[in-house]
C-alpha cells in the first residue's frame, strides 16, 4: 500500500463504511459462485480479470487509487457486493489478501437494506476512475438489476416503483435511457400489454440481416424525435439509400425502429415517417436540382476558406 496516496472510499446512498482493510482471500465469498451480483448481465470480462490479475502480479496493482471493491461481513466470512474483476483478477494472481471496503446497508427513504445493497450493484460502474479500463455498466445491466429487485420482492412491479428504481441507478426517468429502461422492464417481468418492444442498435442490425434475401437490401434505422421528423437521421437515411441504389440493383427496404417513445407516440411517429421520401425530395433535392439546372446557384453561391496557412490571403 502506498505512503503517499490517500485511500479512496466507497459512499452511496443506504450505505455506510465501516473501516476499509485487507481481508485474507480464503475468508471472501464471491458473488461469481453464488450469482449474487445482478448487475451482470453477461458475467465477468476475461480480458479485465486478466488486465488486474497483469497488475497485481507485476506489482503494479495500487488499491488505494480505486473505489474499493465492497463486501459485507457475516459471521467470519465476507461477501462479496461489488469488484468482482478485481477479486477474480486476485485469484488468477494467486493474492492471498484482498483490500476492500467492509460496509453495512441500511434501510433508508422508505426502502430497505436490501434494496440499497441491490442498487449499489447497479451503479458503482458508472464511476470513471479506474486505472484498468472498467468495464462498464450497459443499460441490460440496469434492467437486469431492476427486475432482480421486482423478483425478490424488494419492489413492487408498478409503474412508479420501477421509474423510482431507475432514478436510483442514475438516469432520469424522462430521459430517453431512462424510458427505454422502463420498457424493458417491463417487458422482462410480464408488463407488455401496450408496452413497445425496444431493440438497440445491434438488435436492429441483426433483425434487418435476418430479413434481407438475394433480392432486397435491408437498412435499419433507429429514430428518437416523436414528431416523426429528425432533421439530421432523415438526410442520413435518404443518402444511405441514394448510394445503396448507385451500388446494385436490389430492392432497399428500410426498416425504421422508434426508440424512447410510447406506443402512441410511435403510431404518430410512423405517419409522419411515411412520408420521408417525398418529404426529403420536396424540401432538398428538387430545390438543389432547380437552382443548379438554372445556373443561379454557380452565379451566386460560391465556397472559400478561412484563412489557416501562412500563405493564405487574407479575405477583406
């Protein structure tokens, strides 16, 4: 441990640290053997455990630099909360001490400990001063730990209760995350009547290949203004399909996804959306061929630059 960097602690809201010390390694539980961390989606990353487990065993691992990983103390032994990398990447080191923070959870603005604990699962990687690049919490992460809570009964499954929850882990519950979180939710625990189905963008990507055959060109597009026009996604999609027809002969289907909008919304969204093409013709491309075709546009329109070299002129 190093004399000159002051150690870092922990601090979230229903928690509370009791000292921060190193542990022996054979008294920690770790959430990786009892799947106690539900913040998780996808497990643990190889390459960060691996990334730790370089540093502790070069001797370059300095713990007093991070947010240390959290535990709860029962009985003798400790259980794991939070810095599951970090615990693995110990054991790969063949460590035989690990330095934590030693915390108890505490009920608080009428929700419990456990609900707390649960919560600081979902958040402690949302900070950004790891030395190893952390690896970061991802909005399945969020809905993951949400519908973890529903499950075991620290929270109800109704509106309010599950935005109050998604506030809890950091996002603003009218905020476009924050909304496709809900969904989600409320998808994973049964809620879906009326409740439409979100797809990021990889999803998206995937389901326009699974529908492309040898004749017809799949684009897919996610679009977030309810109004039904986004000014700059529309050009992006008109030009996308203009040089994928220079390019072949295949038919383009473009496939539009709305993200952070209710099922309402989105039917308004889609009318609109309809007339995309047209609209973009009207608006852009006939204007442009107009004025170009009759010479108005090279008689008063011209392109110069600002001056950024030393043998430029300066424009008066």
């Amino acid at each position: 441990m190093s004399d000159n960097l002051k150690a870092r602690s922990p601090s979230a809201k229903g928690m509370r640290v009791l000292e921060q010390k190193r542990v022996p390694m054979n008294l920690i539980v770790s959430n990786k053997d009892t799947h106690g961390n539900k913040a998780r989606f996808k497990g643990l990353s190889n390459v960060k455990v691996s990334e730790y487990a370089a540093l502790i065993t070069n001797g370059n691992y300095c713990p007093e630099y991070y947010i240390p990983p959290v535990v709860v103390k029962e009985g003798n032994k400790y259980r794991l909360i939070a810095g599951g990398h970090r615990h693995q990447g110990h054991v790969e080191a063949g460590a035989t001490h690990f330095y934590c923070a030693i915390v108890e959870f505490y009920a608080c603005e009428e929700k419990s400990a456990a609900y707390w604990e649960r919560s600081y699962q979902g958040t402690e990687n949302k900070r950004d001063e790891y030395e190893v690049a952390k690896n970061n919490r991802t909005t399945e992460d969020t809905v993951s730990v949400i519908v973890s809570m529903i499950e075991d009964d620290l929270i109800n499954d109704d509106d309010e209760s599950i935005k109050g929850a998604i506030e809890d882990q950091g996002y603003g519950r009218k905020s476009d995350t924050g909304k496709n979180i809900f969904f989600a939710v409320q998808h994973m625990v049964g809620n879906s009547s009326g409740v439409p189905r979100i797809l990021t963008a990889n999803e998206a990507k995937i389901e326009a290949l699974q529908l492309e055959d040898r004749n017809t060109k799949v684009i897919a597009r996610l679009m977030k203004d309810n109004s039904g026009k986004d000014a700059d996604y529309d050009k992006r999609l008109t030009t996308k399909i203009v040089n994928e027809m220079r390019e072949h002969n295949m038919d383009i289907q473009a496939m539009i996804h709305f993200t952070a909008m209710s099922a309402e919304e989105i039917l308004l969204a889609r009318g609109v959306k309809r007339g995309l093409l047209e609209r973009e013709f009207n608006n852009y491309v006939k204007p442009f061929y107009d004025y170009w075709t009759s010479g108005e546009m090279k008689d008063r329109v011209s392109v110069g630059f600002f001056q950024q070299l030393e043998k430029d002129r300066v424009v008066q």
